[in-house]
C-alpha cells in the first residue's frame, strides 16, 4: 500500500474535493459533490483529504462540534479506484488521532447495515455496534 497524508480541507483544495466526490460510491456515502462548499462552513469540525502519490484518495470527517455535540461522528469515504489498499484504515487512524488531539473521548458513526466491507474496517479499528439509528447501525469507538 501507498502512503497516505492528510491534509485540511480549504478554499484552495475544495475544487480536489468535489472531483473527488464523483469518484466515490454514493450508494453509502451520501454526500454529493454539493456539499463540499458546506464543510468549509463548519469550522469547528475536522473535514480532510487524504492523498496517495499526489492523488485525492479518500475523505474523512469529524462533525458534529459545530453543532455542540462533544461526540463527534465520523464519515469516510475512499474512491472506488482506490479501495482494497488500506486508505480508509489509514483515514481511520488519522481521523482517530485528531478527535484525539481535540479532546474527544469517543467517537460515532452510522454505517448501513448491507455495507459488510465498511462494517468488517470499523470493527477491526475497535468500533463495537451499540444499536441502530435512522435505519443504520450505530458504532462508538471509546478513545
């Protein structure tokens, strides 16, 4: 596997981000490349890219500060030409070290329960199932 680095979104990498959106299965990451101007509206919460060989191949999230929640949720996505390579654990560990540095003392997040592959990542990050919400199963992960 290549190595990942994470980057924050900004003004100046957002157009990457939308690009990259249309490279990702929306069947269970539902944000549209529409949305990508919304995170940068949303200071207080973690949006990220994370990049192989120069390349934008995943996107991570923490949100939820920016609404006051002191657990945030985490999205992730990983383009679908780059799955299989270990990105979305790498995004996992570095979404991690952030809610960290941030305080947090766990972290959620919803997957669809017929996603197999993302549910197998999580729990093999120590995220344990503890119930479902909005038709999704609810994970937490205890930092």
């Amino acid at each position: 596997m290549a190595g990942l680095t994470v980057e924050p979104l900004t003004e100046a990498n957002v157009a990457e981000l939308v690009a990259f959106l249309d490279r990702v299965d929306q069947t269970y990451f539902n944000h549209p490349a529409s949305d990508a101007l919304e995170f940068l509206a949303e200071p207080e919460d973690v949006h990220v890219l994370g990049r192989s060989e120069g390349t934008v191949v995943a996107f991570g999230m923490l949100r939820g500060w920016h609404e006051g929640y002191a657990t945030p949720s985490l999205g992730l996505a990983v383009a679908r030409d780059s799955e299989g390579r270990g990105f979305g654990r790498a995004m996992m560990a570095q979404l991690e070290r952030l809610a960290r540095e941030r305080g947090a003392r766990d972290i959620r997040l919803r997957v669809h329960p017929a996603n197999e592959r993302a549910r197998r990542v999580y729990e093999g990050c120590g995220y344990r199932s503890v119930g479902m919400e909005r038709g999704q199963v609810l994970m937490l992960l205890e930092l």
